[in-house]
C-alpha cells in the first residue's frame, strides 16, 4: 500500500515538475512584457520590479493588433474548415472503403509532413504569385488547408476505424445513402473526435509562422508576423517583443484553456472499448 502511495506521489510530483518546465519560457515572456527594457536584459535578470504596461503601450502604438488578430482567426478557422471539408470524405473512403493502397496513401500523405518548408517555398511563392493569392486571406487558408490536411485525414481516419461497420450496414439496409450516412450517423458518432482534430488543426494553424513571414506582408498578415515585425536591424527590444508575444499568444491560450476537456475526450475517444 505504501509503496502505491509512494509510487503515486513520485509520478504526481515529476508530471508538476515536467509542466513547471514546459510552461516555464511563457511564464518568463509574460513576466519580461510587464518590464523596461533595461530590465528585460539586465544580467542577473530581475525578478523584482516595478510592472509597467510602457511596452503594451508601445507595441499598440505601432501596429493595429486588431487588424492582425483578425487575420489570425479567419486564417486558422477558414483553413481548418476547409481541411474537414476535405478530409472528412477521404477519411470516410479509406476508413470504410479501402484498397490495397490505401496504408501507402496514407503514409504517403504523413510523410509530407517531414518535408522542410523552406524546400518548396520557391514554386509555392510562384504559383501563389501567379495566381494573385499573395497577401490574400484565400492564399494563407489554402496553404493551411494544405499544412494540416495529412493530420486530419489521418485522425478522422483512426475515428472512423473505430466505428463498428455493423451500424452503417444496418443504415444501408434501412435504405440510407452515403451522405445520409455521414451526416445522421458518422459525424454525430464521432463528433468527439471531430471536434478534437479541428480544434487541434486551429492550433496549428494559428502557431504557423513560416508560410505567413514568407507569404503577406501587411494586408493578411496574421499575428505571427505581427511578432516578426518587432525584429528590427536597431536589435531587439526584449521588453517591447515580450509584449507583442504576449498579446499574439493570450487568445490562443485561452482558447486551448477553455476546450482542454473537449481536447482530451476527442484525442482519446475509442481508446477504451
């Protein structure tokens, strides 16, 4: 009994001490945007100080926050539709209706996933160029789609599986049609799973900076190159960037807060049978 308890506590504590380190840098980025900026790179660093809200100030002086933020949320919700749009039937068609491709398919779009960014950053650029999709809202939602298009197919894809195919039979048998199918009786048996994998596609979407630095400049810009605008050749202005982060950051985090229980039903639905 003493050694559960003990075994418990032990597990208890490393889990408190794994998150403390995780959470630690945005604990650190919080606590500098509240700072001077000689006490952002004071050595040792300050622990005690004075708040100042002079960098929040700042940093709303020189951009339009709203206008990024905007950005940032059409871009990460609009892209993510799109990719359950899209991944949802093809997730269906593999779950349900498979061939002897159908594991190469899908490892093949998983491995999309290890290809650097930057080794197709001149065709994509082209193409978005010569489609007028550079610094458009269209363009980043379609380049998003595509970024997270492999992890939705693939997580649809391991909810769909756990369906059992006695209940769709019965459904045909009752005369039901493929998008009767879907809509009556595999999106509400799996909407826990749905729910999961859209709210993970948001968060993903919402943390992509590459293909936002590289593909807009001021019109659809999203809040993470709202960041990258606070690097400048005069240096960094720690203080002042910690502020940016902070606000780029707080809406993300708080919807990540708010639907932590809704994340984890999802990520482990069908896990017990």
């Amino acid at each position: 009994m003493y050694t559960s308890l003990s075994r418990k506590l032990l597990l208890t504590l490393l889990a408190w001490l794994i998150a403390l380190i995780i959470f630690f840098p945005i604990f650190w980025m919080i606590l500098t945007s509240f700072k001077t900026e000689f006490e952002a790179i004071s050595t040792p660093p300050t622990l005690f100080f004075e708040p100042t809200l002079a960098g929040y100030r700042e940093v709303m002086a020189r951009a339009d926050y709203n206008t990024f933020a905007f950005n940032s949320f059409a871009v990460s919700v609009g892209s993510t539709l799109l990719a359950l749009l899209v991944g949802l039937p093809a997730a269906y068609s593999m779950a349900f209706l498979p061939t002897k491709r159908t594991r190469g398919t899908l490892l093949w779009m998983l491995s999309t996933k290890m290809l650097p960014p930057v080794g197709v950053l001149m065709p994509i650029y082209l193409i978005f160029r010569d489609l007028g999709l550079l610094d458009s809202l269209t363009g980043l939602i379609v380049i998003y789609m595509l970024m997270n298009l492999p992890i939705v197919v693939w997580m649809l894809y391991t909810f769909f599986r756990d369906v059992p195919r006695e209940i769709l039979e019965a459904a045909r048998m009752d005369g039901a049609g493929t998008l009767q199918e879907v809509l009556y009786l595999l999106v509400p048996l799996t909407l826990p799973g749905i729910a999961s994998t859209g709210l993970l596609s948001v968060i993903l979407s919402w943390n992509e900076a590459f293909w936002s630095i590289n593909l807009t400049t001021s019109d659809a810009a999203p809040l993470t190159a709202f960041i990258a605008s606070f690097s400048s050749p005069e240096g960094l202005f720690w203080a002042r960037l910690s502020a940016a982060s902070t606000m780029a950051v707080a809406p993300i985090l708080l919807f990540g807060w708010m639907t932590q229980k809704q994340m984890v039903r999802g990520l482990t639905f069908g896990a017990v049978k």
